[in-house]
C-alpha cells in the first residue's frame, strides 16, 4: 500500500512510532526507525494485528516520515483510536513498517514474524469500532471472572468439574442469552483472517481493542471454556478457543498448524502457507522460506512434500509417500518435488486451482488419509 519515497532499503525491521493528537479527527503523523533483529529486546513495542480491509474503501492517507503514504481505511480507523493525546507510542504495524511493494523485503521480513510478534510487549488485537453486543460480552466477561475468583485457587486447573462453580456459570450465564453474544463477535471478520492466528498465539501478551474499549484474551478464553459444551465442533469461537490456548513453544508441525488455520480466509494464495510458518517448529516444513517471486503452485508443492516427509518420516510408508507425490506430479506438468530452480517456472494452468482445493479439503490427518487411500485406489 506505502509508497517507496516512505522507505530506504531494509535488511533489518522498522518500529513505528505513532504520534499524539489532542482530536480523534486531526492529521495522523508517524515515523519510522531501523533496527537489528539482534536489538528487538532493547526497543519495546507494541504489534497491532488486525484485517486490512477491503481496498476500494476510500484512499485514507496518513504522513510516514513526512511523506503522505495510503493505507486501508481500517488501519486509518485502528491508528485513531489507538493514538494518545499527549505522548508518542511504539508499535509494529505491518503496512507501514513493511515496504509492501519490495517482494524481497517482504518476503524477509515475513520470515521474521515469529521474532517480531513474539517479541513484541504486547500484541493488540483491532477487531473494530465497539457496539452493543461487544459491551455486553464485556460484561459477561467480568460476571465470569467474578465466579472464577470465587473458587478455591487449587481447583481452578480442572474447574469444569467443580460443581459450585457449574452451577454459578448456569444460573448467571445462561447459554441462551450468552452464546449469541459470542458468536456476533466472532462473527467479526478480523477472526476469520489468517494471518492473526499466527500473531495471537505467538504473543506473550494478548488483548483485544473495540474502539475505546478493551478485554483480556485470556478472560475471554476462560469464558469460552465455560461455554464450550454447547458448541458444536465446527463452530468459528470454538476454534479459537483451541487456538488461544496454544503454545507457540509447543511441537507443531506444519500439517498441524494447517488443520487449526482450515478455515480462515487470505486474499494470496501462497499466504496460506507463509502466514502459519511462525507457529511451524517440528518437521520439514520448519525449511520453507517465504519467497513471494515463486508461483503459487511451487509453494503449495513444497508444503505437501513437507507435509508428506512429516507423516511418513516415522513409519514404513514410503511406498505411500512415492504414491502421493506420483499422482500430484499427474496434476503438474512440471516436477513439483524438483530442485527449486525447476519450482520457479510457470506452473500448468490447472495447478494452482488444485493444490488450492487439495488444502480446502484435505488439511487434516483423516482427510490426508482419506487422500492417500484415493492415491492409492485410483486407477
């Protein structure tokens, strides 16, 4: 969306600092300095994720460096609200602090975001202006926390068995009148963005911000739990629950990560793969580098080769493994399990609705199994 006047080339990462206003309305001004990766700890911020929004929204403007620079009109909105009125603030905001039109530096600075959210003080979630229903899922939120604190510390790690508690939680927080609040938040369309999966759970630190007001993830997450059973399994706020309560230290691998992101929406293709990579740290999918010159078909090609070396690494199904990568080269023309040299040239014309669709249905294991049985009963 930035200019590149904004932008000297980088090599390293830029922290935004955001500019007081006395009004909402007046003139956003901001600034940019470089850092060393190395010297992330030694220059505290805050990252801001968020959606971008749709482009056609209006051109908003804000002035980088002194330069009018564009930017979507929710980022606009998100830079309003979160500005103070009397002194600077630091952030990491990906549209400003990114030269979005250097693939190169796009491309590296991706491949850091593991370092940059998790680094970060604090990770804000923008999920929007406020409305009735967030205020009232506010509340909620501190009616739970008020029975929460209620129970004897020993019993909160296994609470949901906790009778006195239950009790509490049916009669001050009735489903019928709960669960409709939460599913309109999270029918907002910052959860059904991919990339924030990646960036919430890396955070040490994790809050939300609608307009003025603000919650704590991890109380919304403990309200979910108290929740949770009348949820059906492919309901969008039960997925977050599963994904707020990950460890970003924990053993993914890149299938695993695939399976919690199944259902959220990107606007590239080859996104699908890059914006769950930080959450990647077990198997071979820990060797992909976001590269945003490459096809998307040479992407999705080195996922499913990392996703197949992962499940048959440990086993005695390589004849599986020989199967599989056979019939996706039938879907290819050119060799998708090639050197990357042969990756980067043109793929057939057939083969980024394939792999596309490949992921949609068949990110988890029982749908990887299912696939290689298709593999292997095909004629």
């Amino acid at each position: 969306m930035a200019q590149n006047a904004a932008y000297a080339p980088l090599f390293r990462f830029r922290i935004l600092t955001l500019l007081p206003a006395e009004t909402r309305d007046a003139d956003i001004h901001c600034t940019t300095a470089v850092h060393s990766f190395e010297d992330i700890p030694k220059y505290p911020y805050r990252a801001l994720s968020y959606t971008w929004g749709k482009e056609e929204d209006g051109d908003p403007q804000v002035r980088l460096n002194n330069i009018l620079v564009t930017v979507t009109r929710n980022l606009e909105l998100a830079l309003r609200y979160l500005r103070p009125k009397s002194q600077e603030t630091t952030w990491w905001i990906d549209q400003l602090c990114i030269n979005q039109e250097d693939k190169d530096e796009k491309s590296t600075q991706v491949s850091r975001m593991k370092d940059i959210f998790s680094s970060a003080e604090e990770v804000i979630s923008w999920v929007g202006e406020s409305n009735s229903d967030f205020r009232e899922l506010e509340r909620f939120v501190k009616e739970h926390q008020s029975i929460f604190q209620k129970t004897k510390p020993s019993t909160r790690r296994h609470i949901q068995h906790n009778e006195i508690y239950e009790k509490d939680v049916v009669k001050r927080l009735p489903s019928k009148v709960v669960m409709p609040v939460i599913d309109s938040f999270f029918d907002r369309h910052y959860w059904s963005r991919l990339w924030v999966i990646e960036e919430v759970v890396l955070a040490q630190k994790r809050r939300i911000r609608c307009g003025d007001e603000h919650m704590d993830i991890s109380e919304l997450r403990q309200l979910l739990k108290a929740q949770k059973r009348f949820w059906h399994l492919n309901q969008l706020p039960l997925k977050w629950l599963s994904a707020f309560g990950m460890k970003a230290h924990s053993d993914m691998y890149l299938h695993d990560v695939l399976i919690v992101a199944s259902d959220a929406s990107t606007k590239k293709a080859v996104d699908r793969i890059y914006g769950v990579l930080g959450m990647v740290t077990c198997g071979k999918g820990r060797e992909i580098r976001p590269d945003y010159s490459l096809t998307a078909c040479s992407v999705y090609c080195k996922a499913i080769d990392a996703i197949v070396e992962d499940l048959t690494s440990e086993t005695k199904s390589r004849y599986i493994q020989e199967k599989f990568k056979e019939r996706i080269r039938e879907k290819c023309e050119h060799n998708p399990f090639a050197p990357d040299s042969t990756l980067a040239s043109d793929p057939c014309p057939e083969a980024e609705n394939h792999f596309g669709d490949l992921f949609h249905r068949y990110d988890g294991m029982i749908g990887l199994r299912r696939l290689w049985i298709k593999v292997l009963n095909s004629d």
